[in-house]
C-alpha cells in the first residue's frame, strides 16, 4: 500500500516533463491533470483584460526548439527537456555562426553540468538554456537555430477547487503553476495542495477551503482582481512553494506579522519539535506578496522547505524529482493538516456561568475524565476553558498560556459547551 508521501512523489514525477509557463497549453495540461485528482473550475481570461495595474499578456505555445550542428545532430533539444528554450523564446528559424549564437546561450559556469530555468515574459526575446560542459564542446561553426512557438491572443489559465465548509470563512490555499520541469519549486506544492484537499473533503471543516492553482505573481493577481468584492471572506492563508526538498520548515509570516496564520504555524511548529525557522514579511518570493498587498492586507504567509533561492539546484535541472523526497513532503502535508486543525478548531467562547467555578462534578464532566490518560490534563483544561471563556480570548490564548496540547483544550471546550456551560 503506497503513502501519501509516494502518492504525492508520483504526481509530481507524473507532472514533471510538462512544459509550463504563464500561460499557454502546458498550465492546461498541468490543470487536466489535477483535475484527476480534484475536481476543478477552471477559469480561462482573455489576452488584454486588465486585472489591477496589469494586463493579461499574449498566449505562449512551443511545439520544438532545438539548435543543430552542420550535421544535423541537435546539440541543444527541446523534446529533451522543457527548460532547454528560454521561456516565452518568439519563433526563430536561422542559421547563425556560434560566435553570434553566443549571445543567446544561457548556462551555470559554477554548476556545469546543470541546465538553469531562464525566462523572458514581458520582453521580446529568444534563447536557449544548456550546460556549461555542452556549450564548452561546441566548435565554431554555424548552427541551425529553430524554435517553433507561437505567441499570439489567447487566454491566462488557472483554477479553483473549494471545499465547503460550515460557515462561508475562507481559508485560501494557493500554489503557482508556471514553472517548467522543477520538482520543487512548483510542483511539490502543487501535490501537497492536491493531497490536503483531499483529505479535507473527507470530512466538512469549519472554514471554506478554496485552493487556488495559478500562474506565478500574474495569475494572483487576476484571481484577487476577479474576487474583489468577496475577498474579505478570507480570513485567513497559506501560499505552499519548494515543498519536497529535504531542509528544515520555514515559515514566513504574513505583512501583518499577527494575522492568526501566524499565531497558529508558529505555534504548531514550535510544540512539534520539528527543525523549523520563522521569517518576517518581506515583499518578495512568492504570491504572498500579492494576497499581502496593502489594499487586500490578507492574513497570509507562506510555508516551504528550504526557501526560495536558498538551494544551489533551484531553477536548475537539478530541482528534478530525485531532489523531492516523500519523506519530506509528507512532512509537510502534516504540517499544514495541524495547523488548519488548530485554525478550525480556534474559537473564542462566553462562560455561562461565570459567578464562581461552576459545579462539573454533578453534569458529569469529571466522571468522563475516568478513562482518560491525561485526565489531571484534561481537567485542567476545562479549569482554563472557563477561565478564559470571556469572548476576548480564544482557544489558542488558552493553550499557550496554560501550556497545555491545543487539542487538550478544544476537547474540553467541546464538553462543556454540550454541558450548557459555554457557548461561541
């Protein structure tokens, strides 16, 4: 029987040699698959269309690419790998001498045998991406340079999957969907997401969950552009990127630095004893920035492994499935399962009967403690549940400041909100 840490390891292996970019054929054929696995909506905006201060670009496909030698053999092939033509390359069908070819070569003098991720969305260009051990071994000549894609009209794609929840609060989950062949930066997210859904389904949250399946800073934008007048239905999110490499946990907290995603990731990862580091907000990474902006000022952070740029094989063709492990994106499935349970459960309750400690022994409470392990605990519980039940705080105020497990606390506020004794 696979784990889900495998079942994660083989989307992302399943996903891998699909070419993405902002937009175009690839992120549709990402999206066809994800929706194997979750049910989609999927949305498809015109080229021109204005989201906030942006416009959506021209449509990029790419069938093949390659540069040749004077023999035919292609020296640089893009049926080989995605990440071999610069992303958003215009056409190009030429022979040019290597000397002037040059100029369009993109390598890793440091990593030689690697082949790095290079793109050029907004400006009118055309390159390849090679090792710096191929590029060494070409002689000088001319070499046949073709690249056939268009770019032209069309639409930017991305998707939603929702699982509903008791109340209309939402929790956003969202994953970029752009990056050719990198296993970890994007893809890893992207299993993650698909494994936390889910698993959500499965049973009904309290929150809304709304995970969002979009290109990179453009695609953000157009999702908050186009949900404008519901966004203050988000209450709380969580931006997932590098999410299978072997380093530590980070968490980087929102612009706010208080928004209750904070409060609960730094909360779960502290009492977990996992190896973690905690970031403040900067306005660069990931979409965080976007959902952070100051005129949405959502409470969303961003989780990954080891950050952004913090890898030597990031945007290279070393970010490939071997560097995932599913030890480690089982990790943090787990994490981010914890703290949506922290989040569903937070509540701030009123005591009913707040002259005095009200009598638990004769509505039965202590009896149910009998067969419990941690009965000292779980009474202890109730004691700080009553205490702090003053609709000012919440159960998280009540773990942390009684020092007692999170869901030690939500139990006992269950049983005495059934005793008639609190109430939200």
């Amino acid at each position: 029987m696979t784990t889900p840490g495998e079942e994660m390891h083989a989307l992302v292996e399943r996903l891998y040699p699909l070419c993405r970019s902002i937009t175009g054929d690839g992120v549709r054929a990402t999206l066809d698959i994800v929706g194997e696995y979750i049910p989609l909506q999927v949305h498809e905006v015109p080229t021109g269309t204005r989201v906030l201060d942006w416009t959506v670009p021209q449509e990029w496909n790419i069938r093949d690419a390659y540069v040749a030698d004077a023999s035919g053999r292609r020296v640089v092939d893009f049926a080989a790998s995605s990440l071999h033509v610069l992303g958003y390359s215009v056409p190009v069908a030429a022979t040019l001498p290597l000397s002037e070819l040059r100029g369009h070569l993109h390598t890793l003098p440091e990593h030689p045998t690697w082949v790095p991720y290079r793109t050029s969305y907004y400006t009118p260009e055309w390159g390849f991406c090679l090792t710096q051990e191929t590029l060494d071994a070409l002689p000088d000549g001319d070499y046949e340079v073709r690249i056939d894609s268009t770019l032209a009209d069309g639409h930017l794609t991305y998707a939603e999957h929702v699982v509903p929840g008791e109340v209309a609060d939402e929790v956003i989950v969202s994953c970029h969907v752009c990056h050719p062949s990198l296993a970890n930066d994007n893809l890893a997210g992207v299993a993650v997401a698909v494994h936390l859904a889910r698993e959500l389904a499965e049973r009904t949250p309290y929150h809304t969950y709304r995970f969002v399946f979009a290109p990179g800073t453009i695609g953000a934008i157009t999702w908050l552009a186009r949900n404008a007048e519901r966004i203050d239905r988000v209450k709380h999110g969580l931006v997932l990127a590098c999410a299978g490499d072997r380093g530590r946990l980070t968490y980087k907290r929102s612009r706010r630095g208080d928004a209750e995603i904070d409060r609960v990731m730094r909360y779960v990862l502290e009492t977990s004893g996992r190896p973690h580091h905690i970031k403040e907000f900067t306005p660069y990474g990931y979409d965080e920035r976007q959902y952070c902006s100051p005129g949405f000022d959502l409470g969303v952070g961003s989780l990954s492994r080891t950050p952004y740029a913090g890898y030597p094989e990031y945007h290279t063709s070393a970010d490939n499935p071997d560097f995932v492990s599913p030890e480690a994106m089982e990790d943090t499935l787990a994490v981010c399962r914890e703290a949506f349970a922290v989040l569903d459960r937070d509540r701030r309750y009123l005591n009913l009967s707040p002259y005095g400690e009200p009598q638990l022994g004769r509505r039965g409470l202590y009896d149910s403690l009998g067969g419990r392990s941690d009965a000292k605990q779980a009474q202890m519980a109730m004691l700080w549940v009553l205490s702090l039940s003053d609709g000012e705080h919440g159960l998280l105020d009540v773990a942390e400041r009684a020092g007692l497990p999170f869901d030690t606390v939500a139990d006992a506020a269950d049983a005495l909100r059934a005793a008639g004794l609190i109430k939200a």
